[in-house]
C-alpha cells in the first residue's frame, strides 16, 4: 500500500484536534468546588469548624470582585449582587474592571466611573464605599503535594475575603515575592483568622515552606484546571451560599 497522499489532502493533526474538543468541553462544564466560610472570625468548611483555626493550604490562584447589593444584608436569605465585577489576577492581564455580562442590574460601564465605588457611597453611613471590593483566593490542602497524582485530583475550594483584609493578602503577596522569591501558589501558607476590635477580624497569612520543584509541574497544571472555577460567575438562578453544609467530612 502506497504512503503518498493524493493531490488536495490535508493532513489532520488530531492532538490539536483533540485538545480543541478538550477546552470547549472543560468551558461548559466547571468543576464543583467548597467554599471556606469566614463568618464571624471562624473558618469553617462544609459545615465543620476547622480544628485551631488554621488551614494549611496552597493558594493556586485569585481574582479581583467587586460586588454590590441592593438593600439590607440578611443571612436567611443570601442573594447574588446585583452588579459584580471579576478579574483574573495576573501581571499582564489588560482588562479593566467592568460590570459582568450576568449581571442583573450593572451600575456603569466600568468600575472606575461606578458612583458605588466612591468612598462615602455606602447607604448605611460612613466613609466607606456602597461596592465591596474583595479578593476571590482558591486553594488546595497542602498534604496535597505528597504526588502529582494527588495534586491533580485534590478537592478545591474557594475563600472570599472581606474587605478589611485585602490589604493584608496584598502585603502578603509582596512579601513572598520580595522574601521568598515565589508567588503563593509555590508556597505552603497558613491561613488563620484574629480579632480585629474593628472589623471583628482579620484573615492572616504565613508563609511556611516552599514547594519541591518536582511537584510544580503539577501544581501549574492544576491552576490550569481550576481556573474555571475560581472565575464562576453569581448566577441568579441559583443561590449562592458561603458555606453549604454538604453533610461531607472538611477535608480542610
């Protein structure tokens, strides 16, 4: 049988193929993850108090959100924003902050031309800002890191913190690259919680190891994995929930 290709046929690469079908696939479906509760300075994950009130973890990635609510904040019954905003935080990230295409009711083209975002915009008085600037962080158990085997297929799940503590994760991301020379996602970090006589508490950080450079290969390709579901958008069809109580064992 001959090897030689008639006149007009195109040789097929079915790897490019294959990984075409790959994403469009990963696009639709957007793996389940937890969410770490923060409430009242305790951490908490599916419905079980974390033991001390710290968690080991390696912290893959983070986004930038930004979120405003209509009326009164009541716990029994959580709502999605009214208008939100998400970014990927990375360096060379080109996009501005703007009003997501879900939301139900965008308050301005961009954030920074939203009136929400002034300082001394928040209804219930003050000088603070009626739009809630947050940081969405997404992280892995740290006995993650015994294989990539393990690496690849460990529970993600979600932390959002609050307002107060932005500027300490953001202290935190530059110390580790000053220090460490390492971004978060290359560490080991503690995360915990301590009062605040006025913000009732803060989240805090400490870098405790670095990763092994056998394990990082790994690790890339699980923040490839879980990028998904760090930038899922509030769907108002569902109700969002800080931390449902699955009946699950914390793996946290």
């Amino acid at each position: 049988m001959s090897d030689t290709k008639e006149p007009g046929t195109a040789v097929v690469n079915w790897a490019d193929q294959m990984a075409k079908y790959a994403v469009a696939a990963a696009k639709q479906e957007t793996p389940s993850s937890g969410f770490i509760s923060l409430k009242a300075g305790v951490l908490s994950y599916g419905g079980a108090a974390v033991p001390n009130n710290k968690l080991d973890v390696i912290i893959l990635d983070y986004a930038l959100e930004n979120t405003f609510y209509t009326g009164k904040y009541d716990p029994k019954n959580v709502r999605c924003p009214a208008c939100f905003a998400l970014m990927h935080a990375t360096p060379d990230n080109p996009e501005i902050l703007a009003p997501h295409a879900m939301s139900a009711s965008p308050q301005a083209e961009t954030c920074a031309d939203c009136p929400n975002m002034a300082w001394g915009s928040d209804p219930a008085g003050g000088r603070g800002k009626a739009c809630q600037e947050r940081r969405r962080l997404i992280m892995i158990p740290a006995n993650s890191i015994e294989s990539a085997d393990k690496v690849l297929s460990a529970e993600v799940a979600i932390m959002k913190l609050p307002v107060t503590s932005v500027k300490l994760w953001a202290t935190y991301v530059n110390t580790v690259a000053t220090l460490n020379r390492r971004p978060t996602f290359a560490l080991i970090t503690e995360v915990g919680t301590q009062p605040n006589p006025k913000s009732q508490f803060n989240v805090t950080f400490v870098a405790k190891s670095a990763l092994p450079d056998n394990i990082m290969e790994a690790i890339m390709r699980k923040r490839d994995m879980c990028l998904a579901t760090l930038m899922k958008p509030y769907d108002p069809s569902e109700e969002e929930a800080a931390a449902p109580d699955t009946g699950k064992k914390a793996k946290y």
